[in-house]
C-alpha cells in the first residue's frame, strides 16, 4: 500500500484534503448550493457529521473548514454494462488514510474477470481520481457474409473503334444473350463464416453464419450444377431466359414481334427459330435447325440448317438471301436469292434467282417470271415467263457433287498432259537422259489414261442425270424462256402449252404434259 497522501482533491468546484483535525472542505467561490456541496461530498464518500459547516465554508470560499475527522478507505468502483460490451472504473481516493497502488488497482479489476483494454488503466485510474474510465470493451460479433451471385454470362458489346465509319447496330443491339455449351451461367461466392464476439468478462458471444444459396433451385432447363456447388452451366448451345431468379438455356426461340432494330440479329446458336411477325432488311436470322416466320421476309438473310417457312411472301428488294440444308418455303418469292435442296412457292418466284435440287410452284395460277432457276432434278410450275416477254431460264444442272469432281479431275487432266508434252520436249533435247525420261513419260501416260477413264465416267453420269431430269409446265411457257439442260439450250420463241422438257439424245425436247411427281412433305421443327 502506498502511505502518500494527495494533498488536495478538486470536484464541480469543492476542493478536499486532509488537514491535521481531520478532512478539510474549502469552496473555491461562493453562492453554490449546499445541496450540490453535499451530493459532491456523497461521490467522494466522505462522511458529513456536521452540515451547517458546509454552511460555513460556503460564505467563506477560500476558508479550509474540518468537516469529519473519519478517514476515507480508498476504493475502486466498477461499472459493467447490461450487454456485457464496456466496462468503466473509477478511482475512489483515499482521505487521511492510505492509497491504492497500480498492482493493486490492477488485481481489482483483474478479480472482477475483466479483460483490460491495457494494464496503463490503473495508472489512468490514479492519475485521474473520481473520473469514470473506460477499461474494459469487448469485441462484438461478426456475422458472416450471405452468398452472393455474379451473372457472368452476358453478351459483352462490341466495341466500337474511334475510327470507325460504319457501325452496325443490328450486331451491337442485340438482346438475345447466346451462349454455348459449357458457357458458366451463374457464379456463386460461397457463404463466410461469421467471426465470434467476446465480452469485457470473457464470454463468447456466437455470430451468425452467412446465409448459403443453393444453386440447384436456380438451375433451369438444360443447365447443370458443378460439382462443387459454386457454378451453373449451360448443357448446350442456345439462349439464356431467367423466369425469376431460375436460368435456363431453350433452344427454340420465339420473337413476338419483329425482326428488327429492337431485336438485333438473331444468331446460330439456337436450334429452331419462330418469327411471329416480320424479318426487316439488313437483319439476319440463324438456326441450326429451322426458321418459321409468319410474316414477312424483307431484304434479310436467313440461313437455316433444314427449313425455312416463310407464311407472307418474301419481298426481298434484291436484297434478300434465303439458304436452307433442306428446304425453304414461302407463298411468294420476289426478289430474292434462294438456295436449298427442295424449294415450295404457292403463287410464284418473281426476279429472283433460285438454287435447288427440286422446286415446286402448288397454286394453279402461279407462274416463275424474270427468274433464273438451276435445279438438279425437277421443276414443277403452272406458268413459265409471262406476255411482256421478261426473259427466264430454266435450267437443269448435274449434281454439285459431279460437276465439282469434273471440273478437278478436267483441272489435273489438262496438268498432266501438259507435263507429259514437257518431258517429251526434254527428252528430244537430251537423248542421254531418254531412258529416264520415257520411265517418267510411262508413269505420266498411265495417269494420264486413268483420268481419261475417270472424265468418261463422269460424263457418263451427268448425261444420265440430265436424262432423269424433268421441267412440268401444267399451263404456258411464254416466248423468251431459254430451257437448258447442260450445255444444250431451247429458247422457247411462241407459247407453248401443257408440256414437259426432257433431255434426249443430247438434245431438249419437250412432250404433252405428264404427271409430275408428289410434292414432298417437309415437317418444320418447334
């Protein structure tokens, strides 16, 4: 214990020390409140055994008076709060008896379980009698972070160059968010523990646990969950739709509207495509599978990988490209370039130029006018031209696949005879050489013979499939329709009636009208 006394105490203007009667009071001014003298007194737990010498020492500020000869047992009182998260000590001095020390202000606090912000407080307590002090603060909980979801899969726009003088906002507006298989969806950054609190006495206080998202109500339709729980991937190719916080990818998309500017392109990662309304010029539309659009085809392009149904006409502006891997059908094709294995047009094909295997014209008054068509097989249409005369050629081409393999074989034909008269030339030069020469000569001549062989062939079965080929006119072929079959051309000079074009001894001829065959049926994919 420490045996010092502090000379003098000051508090709300009374001051207290211990004279040789006893404990003195002496007010620094006068007028004060002998209430507030007394409630002051109470805090420094000084016993009053006489009142009225407050009285004195109140009319007589400066004046030391002896109010109790009792000595004060030095304390320390302590406060904790009702959570538990603060505690507070005040030095309750001594008066005409000893002090505490720091190690034993320490050990008071420490019996109290208290876990001190700093052993300083002691000294702080000492340094500042009567004073309420912070000495104790506990660490609050904190409650771990909830799950959290990155959308990764958006579309990213393209940029567009400073320098740039054309920009195409039907690629940068678009809409549709296509993605491919094994495209991550939806990211999950996991749930944090939370971090646990401790009171001013050592209690620990639990926090919360974030809140843990689970991925596999979310994932839709042709998505899966990773193994790990943290990722949602698309299974296959096509368009993100999200219905609520649930994502899935469809492969069959339906635009309510428009093709156009609010659209933006559609592209091929989508297997089947409906278009309620119409396809405006300069877009595209791309599908693995099939395009059905219910209106119109302006000058657009649209490529599909088995059909194309167009319900209105395609009103193409020269502009138009239609490409199918089977068929493309629509009520009226004008001003377009069509390309598939089997085209179907109800009322005609108009100024367009038409690239197929068949193609057929179904209404009875439909007619193919100031059109080009090349087609390997059949062509089956009511009215061929009209009266203004607007030239049209029909015209029957082997398959592409014939025609690619004469042209090689035709290419590397001309190439080795070309060689074969080179080394001739080289041998007259060199006779010593000749014995190399003629090796060289035999080899090229048996090559050479070999295509010759392969050329016939070929030939052979371009004529048979010009020979299987048919043109069905049901109505009137109108003057200045050229009907070719190969290199063989009839140019039609008056009309002519209920016919069918064949290819005969190398020739076009035509016969009284036959029956052509069923159109086939084409099944559009939904």
């Amino acid at each position: 214990m420490n045996d010092e006394q502090p000379y003098m105490i000051k508090k709300d203007g009374v001051a207290v020390r211990c004279g040789e009667q006893g404990i003195e009071l002496c007010m620094e001014e006068s007028g004060m409140s002998p209430t507030k003298v007394l409630s002051t007194l109470m805090e420094m737990r000084i016993n009053v055994e006489k009142p009225e010498v407050i009285v004195d020492a109140i009319k007589n500020p400066g004046s030391w008076v002896v109010i109790t000869k009792e000595p004060t047992i030095p304390d320390v009182m302590i406060e904790i709060t009702d959570d538990e998260m603060e505690a507070y000590a005040t030095y309750l001095p001594g008066f005409c008896s000893f002090q505490l020390s720091e190690e034993e202000i320490l050990k008071l606090l420490k019996d109290k379980s208290l876990e001190l912000i700093s052993d300083d407080v002691a000294k702080m307590l000492l340094h500042a009698p009567l004073e309420r002090i912070l000495v104790a603060k506990g660490v609050p909980p904190v409650d771990g972070e909830d799950a959290s979801l990155e959308w990764v899969y958006q579309k990213p726009v393209n940029p567009v160059a400073e320098d740039a003088q054309y920009v195409d906002f039907k690629e940068i507006i678009s809409k549709w968010d296509y993605v491919t298989a094994g495209t991550v969806l939806v990211e999950k950054n996991p749930p944090q523990r939370g971090t646990p609190g401790k009171t001013v006495k050592g209690r620990i206080i639990a926090a919360k646990d974030g809140r843990d998202i689970d991925l596999r109500k979310m994932a839709g339709k042709n998505t899966l969950v990773t193994e790990d729980g943290l990722k949602i991937i698309a299974k296959i190719d096509g368009v993100v739709v999200k219905e609520g916080t649930r994502v899935s990818i469809i492969s069959q998309l339906i635009v309510s509207g428009d093709v156009d500017y609010h659209t933006g392109n559609i592209e091929d990662f989508v297997d089947a495509v409906q278009i309620m309304g119409t396809v405006r010029e300069g877009f595209k539309v791309k599908a693995k599978t099939s395009i059905q659009v219910h209106g119109v085809v302006e000058g657009a392009q649209l490529e599909a990988g088995q059909n194309i149904k167009i319900d209105g006409v395609v009103a193409g502006n020269d502009k138009a490209v239609l490409v199918a891997g089977n068929a493309v059908m629509a009520r009226q094709i004008t001003k377009a370039r069509v390309q598939a294995p089997i085209v179907i047009a109800e009322s005609g094909v108009l100024f367009s130029h038409v690239e197929c295997t068949d193609l057929y014209l179904t209404h009875s008054k439909a007619r193919i006018a100031g059109s080009t068509v090349l087609a390997e097989r059949f062509i089956v249409a009511p009215n061929v031209g009209n009266d203004l005369a607007e030239r049209v050629v029909l015209q029957i081409t082997a398959p592409k696949s014939l025609n690619q393999e004469y042209e090689y074989v035709a290419r590397v034909l001309s190439e080795k005879r070309k060689e074969y008269n080179e080394i001739q030339e080289l041998a007259k030069k060199s006779p010593t050489m000749l014995k190399l020469y003629e090796e060289k000569m035999a080899m090229t001549a048996t090559e050479i013979e070999t295509l010759d062989e392969r050329i016939k062939e070929l030939l052979t079965r371009i004529q048979d499939s010009l020979k299987k080929a048919r043109i069905f006119v049901r109505e009137i072929v109108y003057p200045n329709v050229e009907i070719r079959f190969g290199s063989s051309v009839y140019l039609v000079r008056n009309e002519l009636s209920f016919v069918t074009f064949v290819f005969e001894d190398g020739q076009v001829k035509f016969y009284p009208f036959s029956s052509p065959p069923p159109i086939p049926r084409v099944i559009i994919s939904r």
